[in-house]
C-alpha cells in the first residue's frame, strides 16, 4: 500500500493510492451506487456511462448539520481503467449560494492480480485560498484511505 500527492499548480492535486484489491472491483467501487455508498456518500445515484449523470449526499450531523450534495455528469467511462467526472458543488440549498466545480479524472491501473494503482486528480479553478486546497487535499486523502480499508 503506497500513498502519493502531488500538487501540480494551483488549480489542480494529484494524489495516487495503491490499494490491495483487483482492478474490476476497485473500478466497481467507483461506479456501483451500493458500494459507493459503504465509502463515499451516505446516498448515491450514479448513471454509469458516459453522459450519465450522479448525486451524491452526504448527510449532516451534530458538529455539521447540512447536508452535503455533489453532482455532475459522467464525462468519460472506460471500464476499469478510466472515469473522468464533473464535481459540481453547491455550498447550501440556496440557489444563489456559489458553486464548486471541478473534474475528477480517475486513472485505475493494475499493479498485479491484487492490487491497483489509482490516480486522482482534481482539476479546475484554483482554490480561493490556501486552506481551501489542503481541505481538498485532506478530504480527498481521507476518502481514498476509507476505500482502501472497504477493499481490503
């Protein structure tokens, strides 16, 4: 198990997470709302094909208690090898209320039988602030440790 990030400039992060399961079923964690679901977000709808679209929410609690929904559209989908998404979050149900939007590209590579290789890399506007970017970096290092240990 190897844990990688890469901050390229300021409108982009690269992280790469090896991580000890096969490529079908890490790909599978990606694009199955129900698995999505045992790491990712609390509810998932996912349409999985390319200009399929998805939500995914996040529910709040005591120490946050507003819920957390991203959406997007499925940009490219190459089975167990390539998923490239848009990240489209709203901060409150405000319809005024500023958006975040990034893509995701997610590259899955085979590292043997029973292990895969992935890379994630956001990329879009840059962050507003320095704080806002390790947040990202955090969250997203986080998400991939929680895979991990699901696929594990």
């Amino acid at each position: 198990m190897s844990n990688g990030t890469h901050t390229d400039e300021a409108s982009q992060i690269t992280l790469t997470r090896t991580i000890d399961a096969n490529i079908a079923d890490v790909f599978a964690a990606w694009t199955d709302p129900a698995l999505i679901e045992q790491w990712q977000a609390d509810e998932a709808e996912l349409d999985a094909f390319e200009g399929g679209e998805y939500t995914f929410t996040t529910f709040g609690d005591d120490e946050d208690p507003e819920d957390h929904v991203v959406s997007g559209e499925i940009l490219q989908f190459v089975e167990n090898e390539k998923l490239v998404m848009s990240w489209v979050h709203r901060d409150s149900e405000d319809e005024e209320a500023e958006e975040l939007i990034f893509v995701l590209d997610i590259a899955f590579t085979s590292v043997g039988a029973d292990q895969t290789q992935v890379t994630l890399t956001e990329r879009g506007l840059a962050h507003a602030d320095p704080e806002s970017r390790i947040f990202s970096i955090e969250a997203w290092s986080a998400a991939l440790e929680h895979l991990a240990e699901v696929m594990e």
